[in-house]
C-alpha cells in the first residue's frame, strides 16, 4: 500500500510523512509508491484470513450463553493468533518495501534468515502482542455491543417500534 511505503520511509529518515512523500516523489516518482504492493496483498490477505476466522472460531466456540466480554476474549486471541503467525510476512514485507526498488522479495527472505535467523522474524513481537490483546479485546466488545444494540433497536416486535410505512402504490 502507498501509505506502508511512505510510513516505512517516514520512520527510516526520522522525518514526517509528507515530508518522505514529497521527496519519495521527486526521487523516484509516482511508481515507489508500489513498491511492495504484492507483498503487501500476500501479507494482508493470510493476516486477515486467520485473524477473522481465529475470532469466529473463538466467539462460536463460546456457545449461545455467553458471557457479555466474550467478543473481547475472541478479538484478543485473534490477535495474538494474527501477529504469531503473520509477524515474519509483515517484517518481510516492511525491509522489502525499506529496502531499494529491483530487491527481490525472496531474497530478502534469505537474508533475514541467513544474518538474523528465526528472530529476525519476529523482532518486536512482544511490543505487538501487548498492543494488539487490548486493541483487539476492546475493539470487538465495542463492535459488538454496538451491533446488539443496533439490532434489538432495529428489531420490528418491539413494543414503541415505529409503524410500517405503507408503499405509494398501496
């Protein structure tokens, strides 16, 4: 994604984003943007999957009396899920997009491997985990709690539901 490429090299030169943007685009024009755009498709597309089909599992396997703050236990195991094992497609993708436009996507795979081994892969993932069980617990209990309300709002057998309205035609 455009906004991946120009954060990544926002962080590496210690400046702001329009400020690596401005000159991403006066360096390498419009294409740098890209730059790791299928990377990023793989990356996001595997995270995603086993994220939601993680809270899904989770959530169902909660039955139909479940507690109130069981979306919250799914949203937080879906991340923990997510980073544990998507964390080296994400460090991947990131040094491919830091790294020169031409690098090869595998190569860079190599070398992590080679220079850092199984840690390379996973160099800030307890920072990740803590951040993403609040954010993922707090985010699904909201969302939630939201839709039930919005449901039960919604529902026609409620006693000061408004009347149906009739269709022109009638």
């Amino acid at each position: 994604m455009p906004t991946d490429v120009v954060k990544i090299r926002a962080q590496l030169k210690k400046t702001t984003a329009p400020q690596a943007l401005r000159e991403l685009l006066r360096r390498d024009g419009p294409g740098v943007l890209l730059h790791g755009g299928r990377a990023t498709f793989a990356h996001l597309t595997l995270s995603q999957a086993i994220f939601f089909a993680t809270y899904e599992y989770v959530l169902e396997r909660s039955g139909p009396g479940a507690p109130a703050y069981a979306p919250a236990v799914a949203g937080a195991v879906a991340g923990c899920a997510e980073w544990t094992l998507c964390m080296a497609t994400d460090s991947v993708k990131t040094r491919y997009q830091a790294g020169p436009r031409g690098a090869s996507y595998a190569g860079v795979w190599r070398s992590v491997w080679r220079t850092e081994g199984l840690r390379g892969f996973y160099r800030g993932y307890p920072a990740a985990i803590l951040r993403a069980v609040p954010v993922n617990a707090s985010t699904f209990f909201i969302i939630e709690r939201i839709n039930a309300a919005l449901a039960d709002h919604l529902r026609p057998d409620r006693p000061d539901a408004p009347p149906k309205s009739r269709s022109r035609d009638a």
